[in-house]
C-alpha cells in the first residue's frame, strides 16, 4: 500500500478540482499506479506527477488515465468530457489570458477583431499544443506549424477556408456558420493587419468563394 498523497492544493482552485477529480477515479478503479502504468502507455512517475498538483498534466496523459480508470470500472466515472472541461480550466487558470477582450464571431469588425476572437478562442479550449490541435482539426495538413504558431502569436489570420475550419474545429468551436462568417468579413477588410498578413487580392476573393458586395459565401 503505497504512502497517501498530499492534500491538493488550492492556490489554483481549477488545478485542485482536476487533481482531486483523477485521483477519486483512480481510487474508484481500485487501482495503484504502478496497475495504471502496466496499462497505460505513460510511466507511473508520469501519471503521479498528474494528480501530484504542482504542475497541470498533459492533455494525452489526462486522456489515459481516465481511459484506463474507465475502462477498469465505468460505475460512477466521470465522463471523458467532464474531466477534459477540468483540465481546460486548469490550463487557463495557469496561463491567464483571458483577459483579453473579444468580441464574439458575430460582432467582428475587421482583421484585427478577428484575429483577437480566433486567439481567445484558442485559450479559452486550454491552449492546446500544436500536435494535438493537428489531430483534433479533421485536416492535419491544412494548419501548418508556421501558421499554426503565427495565429495563436497574434500575427496572421488563416488565409483559406480549409485553414479556418482546421483552427476551429480544433478548439471545438460549435457555431462554424458564425465563425466562417466572421472570416468572410475579415478577409474583405481593406488594408492590412499584423505582420506579414497580406489581404486577399479579388482575384483571391472569387477563388475563395465569395461575394464581395454580400460579404458571404456565393
């Protein structure tokens, strides 16, 4: 029987209550974490350090331990969406960046709206690394990791239509029709914004599918 843990820490509320949501699940599973590490694919310091409280886990460690924890006793396990809302709140906790004022996608006004609104929405899913909003995006290789990283820096907006869905889909937005729209509108401003952003050519708007006088798609 191995030592018991510390009490969680609640200098981070949210870290606590994902801290303290992995460690009741394990202990429902009736499993140490030497059984959890002989079944996930991640090591038992690893999984310790997760419901250690000092730091917030990775997202594909989130996602094994409460695989594992599930798939040994599903009775009275919270759900997969549960425990990742948990870990999403823990992460915005740590990296405090909703500060910044968005409007929502149906209020945008122009590029540099959008660009704010694409990059609260990133960090209000948990500011995911680039390898997991790759997989989560439906289309890996239409977000590079150049645009990836020049997006969620604040210094370009997507510049395609297979780009913006990859990005929003990614952080699981839910009004795609309100985003794309968003998009249109921005993609049609006149001038420029951010660095290296070079606005769509008419050309560029008839080949992306647009009306310029409607601002939607054709």
């Amino acid at each position: 029987m191995g030592r018991p843990e510390k009490p969680a820490d609640q200098t981070n509320p949210h870290l606590a209550d994902l801290v303290l949501a992995l460690r009741a699940m394990r202990r429902r599973a009736g499993l140490t974490y030497r059984d959890l590490a002989e079944l996930a694919p991640i090591s038992r310091a690893t999984l310790q350090r997760a419901a250690g409280g000092t730091q917030v886990p990775e997202w594909e460690t989130v996602i094994w331990y409460w695989f594992y924890c599930y798939a040994e006793r599903p009775e009275g396990q919270p759900s997969r969406e549960h425990i990742l809302a948990l870990w999403r709140a823990a992460r915005r906790e740590l990296r405090g960046k909703l500060g910044l004022r968005a409007p929502r996608p149906e209020y945008v006004a122009d590029g540099a709206d959008f660009g704010t609104a694409l990059r609260h929405l990133y960090e209000s899913n948990g500011a995911l690394p680039y390898h997991v909003m790759r997989a989560l995006s439906r289309d890996p290789r239409a977000l590079p990791p150049s645009t990836f990283r020049r997006i969620v820096d604040g210094r370009t907006i997507p510049k395609y239509k297979a780009q913006i869905l990859a990005f929003i889909r990614a952080c699981g937005a839910k009004n795609e029709d309100a985003w794309l729209q968003a998009w249109h509108k921005a993609m049609l401003t006149p001038g420029t914004w951010g660095t290296g952003f070079r606005w769509a050519t008419s050309d560029e708007i008839r080949d992306l599918g647009l009306n310029e006088a409607r601002v939607t798609p054709v």
